[in-house]
C-alpha cells in the first residue's frame, strides 16, 4: 500500500463548528494568542489560561466528526494512512483514523506542569471529569495543566511527524493556514516528486518549492473530490 501523509489544521474541523484561529471571528480575535496559548501566559496566570481550555473541552462532546473526518478515515481503504494534527480535539480519532499524531497534544489529556512531557504524567480526562482546578495535581503532585503545546514550548512529535513525511509517497495538507512553525515545516520533508495536494477554500501562502494541486473547498467536499481523484 502506498503512505499517505495527511496534515490537518483547525479548517478540517470547521465543519464540525469548532472555530478556526484566524479567519475573521476566529478564536485569536477574542482572545490574546499570548495570554491564552503560551509558556509565558500560563506562568502570569494559570487560571485564565486553564479555564480557556476547560471551555474548548466541554465544547467537544457537543460535536461530531465531520463528513471530512470520516473521508480522512476512509482513505485506509486504498492507503496506509496518518494523519499529523495541529488540532487537539480528538474528531480524526472519532472518525476512526487509526494513526493520528498530535503535534499541539490533546485537549483530553492533562499532564504535570513541571515535566508536561513525561509519559507517566500524561492523563486522560473523562466524560465525568472534563475541567482541570487550580489546586489538582498530577502524579508529581505539580499543578496539573493542559496537555497542550503552547507557543514557547518544545514540540516533541515533530520528530516522528517529520519521518512520516519524508516516507510519504503522497502528501495531503487540509485546513491549515501554515503561519505556526514547525508544524508548517513538515513540507520540507517530502520528496520533490511526490504529489502534494492542499484543500482549503482559501489560497495559503506557501513557502515551500514543492508543486500542489489546490483543491479549493472545504474539507468534506475537498476530501471527496480527492478521493475521486486518487481511486479513480
Ligand atoms: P488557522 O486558523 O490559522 O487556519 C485555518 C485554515 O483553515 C485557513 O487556511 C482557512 O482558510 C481554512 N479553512 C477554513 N474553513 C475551512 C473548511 N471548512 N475546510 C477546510 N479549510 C478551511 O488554523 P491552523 O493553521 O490550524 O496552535 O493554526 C495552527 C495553530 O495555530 C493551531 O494549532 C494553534 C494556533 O495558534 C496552538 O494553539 C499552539
């Protein structure tokens, strides 16, 4: 089978009523990127920067993987598939896609805040215990925190987002604006011959030398048309 590397950003969950970042009313209009989403914000204050997050997680019970989504999942018909997600929300896994890897971690999962990428920190939230507190702690008993990467803060999965990339024999960018390095980087590891194509119903500035055919729609509508494409 041949490996078809998917990377997704807020616009392949649009669809689904999550808001993108920064289309007009996206989320960086009502909110300051530097309070809410950075090292620095969170250490000014933790609780404005948790209770942003407990926001976005009750959100995500209230919605469903679009028809996008399940295409992205679909594609494991005819691929072998990964998708490599800017998103923290878990539609791609609610989907069914069966190899997802969150390069801005997962709005599900909390971790410590002295070691936030210590494996044995990591926790799954639940249906039941969806917010985090100030005063819960994780199993260092530190401040238990998002499990989110945040401006200022390494990216670990980078490293096996960029080896998937450059084995891919086809590469497929959904929704994403490619302002935020080094998730907008991960082009630069695909082969120069291998077909590239980008759906979004905007143009993208696109740094890169690799050619892409643009499929300008929306994510659901975008992955069907490439889906014809690719099986066709
Ligand atoms: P952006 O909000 O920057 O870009 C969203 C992209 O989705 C734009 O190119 C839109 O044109 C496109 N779009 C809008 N509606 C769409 C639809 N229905 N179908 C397909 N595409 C659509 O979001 P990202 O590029 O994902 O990081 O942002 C990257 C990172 O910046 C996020 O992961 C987040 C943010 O700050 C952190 O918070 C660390």
């Amino acid at each position: 089978m041949k490996k078809l590397v998917i990377l997704t950003g807020a616009g392949m969950s649009a669809e689904s009523g999550i808001s993108t970042f920064r289309d007009s009313g996206g989320l960086w209009e009502k909110h300051r990127v530097e309070d809410v989403a950075s090292i620095e914000g969170y250490i000014r204050n933790p609780e404005l920067v948790i209770n942003f997050y407990n926001e976005r997680r009750r959100q995500l019970p209230t919605v469903k993987p679009c028809r996008g989504h399940e295409l992205v999942a679909e594609l494991e018909k005819w691929f072998d598939v990964t998708v490599v997600t800017q998103n923290v929300d878990d539609l791609h896994e609610r989907a069914g896609s069966s190899n997802v890897i969150h390069l801005h971690g997962e709005l599900m999962k909390a971790t410590s805040t002295r070691s936030p990428n210590d494996p044995s920190q990591i926790q799954t939230l639940t249906p039941e215990h969806l917010d985090i507190h100030i005063g819960d702690k994780a199993a260092d008993g530190s401040q238990l925190r998002p499990f989110i990467v945040w401006f200022g803060e390494a990216v670990p999965m980078i490293e096996q987002a960029a080896e998937e990339a450059m084995q891919a024999d086809i590469f497929v960018v959904i929704g994403t604006s490619l302002n935020v390095y080094p998730a907008a980087g991960l082009i630069q590891f695909v082969s120069p011959e291998v077909p590239v194509y980008l759906i979004d119903p905007k143009d993208v500035t696109w740094t890169s030398g690799h050619r892409y055919t643009h499929i300008k729609k929306g994510a659901s509508d975008g992955m069907q048309e490439l889906i014809e494409k690719l099986t066709s």
